[in-house]
C-alpha cells in the first residue's frame, strides 16, 4: 500500500492517503505536527482507538446473539402464522359453504 502525505494549502492539515484507493487514513492539525511535518502520536487518541477496536468484538457477539435468539424462535412464529392462515381459511370455507352455491 503506497501512502502519501498531502498538505492542504488552506488550513495546512497534513492528511495521509492511500494512492490505491485514494481515501484518507489519518489526518493532523498542524497543532498536531512536529517539525518534521509528521504526525505526533497522542496516546489518548491511541487508547480510544484500543477501545474502540476492543468495543467492536462484543458488539458483534451481541448481534450474533440477538440473531441467533430470533432464528430460534423463527420456526415458532411460522408456525403460528401458518396456523393463522389456516383458521381463516377454514372460516373461508365454512362461510362460502352456509352461503350455498349461488353465493350471497
């Protein structure tokens, strides 16, 4: 991955991006640049980034579960649908059967 470090002539951010895909991975305010024009690592940035990342595997496993909760309980609501659907059917049918042949 080729990366280039791209000043922007107005608010003289330095901005880091990818050639491949042209998007930008990191940013600094030049408050946040050495005199070298790199960007200085803050170590709160670095731990909210930890927890982020850290935060993102139990999200997941929360939505694994959530989705496997409905999966189990999937069948069971078919079921009752499908029963539904078969009452009223059979409403149907008795309706159209009192009402004879010739209809209402």
């Amino acid at each position: 991955m080729k990366q280039i470090d791209v000043t922007c002539p107005c608010c003289d951010t330095v901005m880091v991006v990818d050639v491949l895909t042209q998007r930008v991975l990191r940013h600094a305010k030049p408050s946040q640049v050495d005199e070298t024009g790199k960007a200085v690592l803050d170590e709160g940035r670095w731990e909210s980034a930890q927890d982020t990342v850290s935060k993102r595997g139990e999200r997941g496993r929360d939505e694994f579960e959530d989705a496997l909760g409905k999966e189990q309980t999937r069948e069971g609501d078919l079921d009752d649908l499908f029963d539904a659907a078969q009452r009223k059917l059979r409403k149907r049918r008795e309706r159209l059967e009192e009402e004879g042949p010739g209809g209402a």
